[in-house]
C-alpha cells in the first residue's frame, strides 16, 4: 500500500512540474530553404518577365540571410539594399514601404530610423505562416520601389499553399 501511495505522490508530483519544463522549450516556425527558393525563383521570374535584373535576399524569422540571389547585371548595391529591405519588413512585421510611409505620418517614431539595417524604401515584405512571421524577402533593382515590392508579393503569391 506504501508503495502505490508512494508510486502516485511520484507520479502526480512529475505530472505538476511538466508544464513548467515544457515552458523552457520553444518551438518556433522558420523559413525552410525549400520555400526560401520557392518565394526568391518566383520573385526573379516576376521581374524577369518585365526585363528587370534584380536582386533578392530572403531571411529567416530571426533577420539572417537564408538565401540571396543577384541576377548577373544587377547592381552591386542592389544587393545591400534587398536586403536591408528584407530586415526592416522582417523587424517590423509589414512592407517596407509601409514602414517608410509611418515615419513620415509619425514624426515621433523617427528615431525608429536610426536602428541599424532598417532602411525606409519599398520593396520588402514580411513571409507569413499564418499569423507567425517567419522571414521577410527583400528585392532591389526593378525601375520603382513599387515595382520591387511588385516582384516581392509574386515570390509570395508563388509560395502560397507551401504557406499555409
């Protein structure tokens, strides 16, 4: 009889504290190579069609570079600037341009400017897996931050039902 009371106490106690272990853990949603491919192919294939040379950088959920690709005439700052684009979606979860557009509404969010990689121009755009943030994609090059941003949603549009 000691031994099942004994038996239940251990397992109750084990039972107790499992939740608070399983709070330590995280498990989070990150953009897979697979899909980074998917959203940048279908991103150059957009602006290609359009006779644009681009260059596109996608990031994972925490802001690194999981791919980066520059069409042989890009320009060489191209790239810095896709993924400067990319950063600032991904910091501030919505498009770039949109993010440039509330500094200039705000002027108090201005010192949000000065936070390093952020860059207030068009053409970035946050990946989401449903409500989760999950990378961003930037791209530069196209003739217009509207066009960037153009060639930015077909890469997303492209990757929809891998999104879902």
């Amino acid at each position: 009889m000691k031994t099942t009371a004994a038996l239940f106490a251990l397992a109750m106690g084990a039972a107790c504290a499992a939740p608070a272990h399983s709070q330590a853990i995280l498990i989070e949603r990150n953009i897979s190579l697979q899909l980074a491919r998917v959203i940048a192919d279908g991103a150059i294939d957009a602006c290609k069609k359009d006779k644009y040379d681009i260059s596109v950088v996608i990031l994972d959920r925490t802001g690194a570079v999981r791919l980066a690709m520059r069409a042989d005439s890009a320009a060489p700052h191209n790239f810095d600037l896709a993924r400067r684009k990319a950063y600032t979606a991904r910091t501030f979860r919505r498009a770039s341009a949109d993010w440039a557009k509330r500094m200039i509404d705000d002027p108090g969010l201005s010192g949000q400017k000065s936070l390093a990689e952020v860059i207030p121009l068009g053409g970035g755009l946050p990946i989401n897996a449903g409500e989760d943030t999950i990378g961003a994609i930037g791209v530069s090059g196209a003739p217009g931050q509207d066009k960037d941003e153009a060639c930015a949603k077909a890469g997303i549009v492209k990757a929809a039902d891998l999104l879902k």
